[in-house]
C-alpha cells in the first residue's frame, strides 16, 4: 500500500463522517420519523375520525399507542440534546418536544377533525335531502332507543303517529330549555365549543332538529326522514315476528313465505341472540325474542347510516380534515409555536435564572468582605484597648462604604 493509497482512504473517512455528523444534526437518523414508527403518532387522529364508526371507549383506546410514541419521542429528544448528537441531554429540548406534541399530535387534531366533520354535516341542509346529518343522527338514536316499545300488534300509521309526537315533544322540551339557560355570552360559548365536540353522539339529544314548526320545510323533511327510517325498522321487525324463531332453518323459511329473502348470516345472527337473551332466566323466551329482533332492527339502521347516511359521511370528513390540517398543524408547532413563543419564554427564564445566579454571587462577595472588615476592626480596636488608646466608632462609615459598595455592585449588573 503506498503512500497515495493511505491518503485517498484517510480523506473518504473524513468525507464519510462528515456525512454522518450532518445527517445527525440535520435528524435524518431519527427512527421516530421513518416506518415503522412513524404511524403509531397518527393512532389517536385515525381514532378521532372512525369514532361515529368504533365508538368514544375505542376512540380513547387509540389514544394509548400515540402516548407510548410520544413519551418514547420526547425521551430520545431529551437524550439527543440541543446538538442533536446525543453528548449532553437537554431539559430545554425536552420541554420544547412535549409542548409541540402536545399541541400538533394530542389537542389540535382531535378538535380539527372533529370540527371537519361538524362542517360536513351542517352543509347537508344544501344537498339531498336538506337536513344536517347530525339530526338525522339524532332521529335514529332515538328510533333505536325506542325500538323495544314498537308495538307491532297496532297499525304502522298509529305507532309512528305516537313516536313522532313522542319525539317532537322532546325537540321542544330540548328547545325550550336551551332557550332559558344562561345569558346571551354563555349560548354563544357554547356553540363555539360545540364545533370542537363530537359530530354523530349516541344519547337521545336534539340539538340540531331545527323549528317545531309544522309549515316550516326543515320540519317537514325531518318529519318524512323520520318516517322512512321508522318503516324500514317497523317491517323488519314485524317480518321478524312472525317467523319461527326456533331454528336458522324456520327464520329463512318464514322470512321466504312472506316473500321475502334474509341471508344465513342474518338469521344465524338472530338465532344467536335468541339463544344468549333465553339463558338468562328472568327474561324469558318471548322476552328474549323481542330483544333480538330489537337488535337486528337497530343494526340495521345502523348499517344504512354506514353506506350512505351521517356515519360515513362524518368519517369521510374525518379523513379528509385529518390530511389538510396535519401539515399544516406541524409547520405551525415549529415556526410559530415553538421559535416565536415558547423559545422566547425559555430564553427569559434562561436569562432571569443566569441574572439571579450572579447576583446572588455579587452578595455572597459583599457579605464576606463585609464579614472580613468587621474582623479587622475588631483587632484594630483591641490593639488600641491594649495599648490605652481611645477607641474611634468607625462602624457608621464602614457601613457606608459597604453600602455604596453594594450600589456599586448592583448597577454593575
């Protein structure tokens, strides 16, 4: 190997740690920014958007594999340290890391998404329809709540005609109330914050079922949703009824007979139910029935809001909040959040911390030499004692040159 050989070898080893120095400083190193980690930050946003689909106790459980990400995050930031090459851990990185995940991946994207798919629903009052998704939500909810004391011996006509009563009395009660709570400030506060709620809930509320006003056309199209969705829960359940229940083979055929058509898996499921409902002694075999057809009823509406009605719009909306505002949300956690706010508070607390230590130092110096003038007054004078010389009181002027001292020390600083 000759002499040439040595240097070209020695100058791609510089080249090649240079290399590594800037891809460190510059946080391509980083496997909290690639695959497979990478996406566990999204989990609890992802959650966020299904969760008219999963459900609020599964959308909290998506929250769990983002806290993990972010905890093990901010350590491997703490650890890297303000150069970013792991030779001294920074607390000021550290807080900087947990204030922007804070913000960009835990409390703005949840409210974002949830405001998205507020927005979506409101703008169905312009299309189809013409009614906000979310009081179509709140229509089933009800009719699925209800759903037990449909009471199937009667006519259609005179069940609905006691449901929708029954319903528009509750719209009016929630109206009535809203109305009456609270000041001008407080209701307008309240619709604020209740862009950022939850879009689709699953308690019996009306918050968005418009006028009860028979001539008004909102009225009207809630009325005929109603109506329609009522029918469809109505006839399934009374088709239900009135097969024998008693085997999967008995619901396809009574379902047959009544010329219609009701797949194995939909009355497996329904034999199923039955079965789990009749093993608890207190309810009963008809009893037991009754739950399960309600069961199917409900699921059923809920599978047509999922095709085409306020579930998968709202998740859609999710969606497609969730891909505009995450870029969005990071550029403004690091410019503005982090360089203009929280860096500037971090430098004054740094700067105060460092004008406090000095100071402290400047007294602790005076307090010695104050100490130190004290001592040698005290032999000067026990010099004179000694010797029968009167003693002067200097003490005042001492004092004043320690205090002028002190004056002297603080402008300094």
């Amino acid at each position: 190997m000759n002499v040439n050989t040595i240097k070209t070898n020695f100058k791609n080893l510089i080249h090649l740690k240079k290399g590594v120095e800037k891809e460190c400083k510059e946080g391509n190193d980083d496997i909290f920014l690639k695959a497979p980690l990478r996406p566990f930050a999204y989990s609890n946003e992802v959650g966020a958007a299904i969760e008219p689909l999963i459900g609020h106790s599964a959308a909290l459980m998506s929250y769990f594999p983002a806290m993990c990400y972010i905890g093990a995050d901010c350590y491997d930031k703490y650890l890297r340290g303000d150069n970013d090459d792991y030779s001294k851990p920074s607390k000021t990185r550290l807080a900087k890391e947990i204030i922007f995940q804070g913000f960009a991946s835990v409390l703005m994207p949840t409210l974002c998404i949830h405001a998205g798919q507020n927005f979506a629903c409101s703008l169905n009052k312009f299309i189809g329809d013409k009614i906000d998704a979310r009081a179509k939500n709140e229509v089933s909810v009800f009719l699925k709540d209800q759903a037990l004391k449909f009471d199937l011996s009667k006519d259609k006509e005179k069940v609905f005609n006691s449901l929708s009563k029954n319903m528009f009395e509750k719209i009016k009660n929630y109206r009535d109330q809203k109305q009456s709570s609270g000041g001008i400030l407080k209701k307008y506060l309240k619709k604020i914050t209740g862009c950022f709620s939850e879009a689709l809930g699953n308690h019996v509320e009306f918050k968005h079922c418009g006028k009860i006003d028979p001539k008004d056309v909102g009225y009207k199209n809630l009325t005929k949703y109603a109506k329609k969705q009522f029918d469809d829960m109505y006839d399934l359940m009374k088709m239900l009824d009135a097969c024998d229940t008693g085997s999967v083979k008995g619901i396809m055929e009574g379902v047959k007979k009544q010329g219609k058509k009701i797949s194995r898996f939909k009355a497996t499921k329904l034999f199923n139910k039955i079965q789990k409902y009749a093993k608890d002694p207190s309810i009963g075999t008809g009893r037991a029935k009754k739950l399960a057809i309600a069961d199917m009823a409900r699921s059923d509406l809920n599978n047509k809001s999922l095709k085409g009605g306020p579930i998968l719009l709202t998740v859609i909306s999710g969606f497609a909040t969730l891909f505009i505002v995450s870029p969005i949300l990071d550029k403004f956690g690091e410019e503005v959040l982090i360089k203009k706010i929280v860096d500037p508070i971090l430098n004054y607390i740094k700067h105060f911390k460092t004008t406090f230590k000095i100071t402290g130092l400047f007294y602790k110096k005076d307090k010695n030499l104050e100490n130190k003038n004290n001592v040698n007054e005290n032999i000067i004078n026990d010099n004179k004692a000694s010797q029968n010389i009167p003693v002067k009181d200097d003490s005042n002027q001492i004092s004043n040159v320690v205090n002028a001292g002190n004056d002297i020390n603080l402008a300094l600083t």
